[in-house]
C-alpha cells in the first residue's frame, strides 16, 4: 500500500514456532563445560547430581530444556561455583516473585 517510504525504518518481531507445554529454566543454573551443556539436579536424598540436558529456544534469562530433566525436578540456580557432584544440600525455596527453586549448601 506504499505505507512505508524509501529510507525510513520500520521493526518487526517475528515469531517462527511457539510452544505452551516447554520446559524453562533460569538461563543462569545452566553450566557449560565445553560443547556440552548441564545442570545440577537436587535428588530425593539432597545430593546434587550433574545431568546432561540438551537445550532448545531461548529468550532473555531463560532457555528451554528439551531432554534431561523433567517437569518437577529442582535444579540448582544460584552459586554453581561453590557446589560439587555428591554434595549434600539443604532445598530453600525461591525468593518471592521467583518461581525457581534454589538449593543452598549445608555444612
């Protein structure tokens, strides 16, 4: 319809695929080690357990997780650095208005 004149600039967001099912998590409890990609995964006895994921979309301070985990698992989100495969930890909640889990060391 001739709306938009040479040399001016418009924007667009394209949405290519859309899912409501995904499975997201915090872009920060994700660790890379190499061309794999981890996160550590709180277990029924709160030890901490490393698990390969593979990754799918991501958006701004989030990433879905195509396998490895499942819904309902706790993942750890915070302080990767201080904690080690095998660790015992103590499960705390989120902080209010964060709906991740978090897992702090014990000891």
């Amino acid at each position: 319809e001739g709306l938009l004149k040479p040399g001016l600039f418009m924007t667009v967001d394209l949405v290519l695929a859309t899912r409501s099912d995904a499975l997201i998590v915090p872009e920060e409890a994700l660790l890379l080690r190499g061309q794999k990609e981890y996160l550590y995964l709180v277990q029924d006895n709160n030890q901490i357990k490393r698990v390969a994921v593979q990754t799918g979309q991501r958006r701004p301070g989030e990433i879905e997780i195509v396998q490895g985990v499942q819904a309902g698992d706790t993942i750890v989100v915070n302080g990767l650095q201080k904690i080690r495969e095998g660790q015992q930890v103590k499960p705390q909640q989120a902080a209010q208005g964060d709906s991740s889990p978090t897992a702090g060391t014990q000891g």
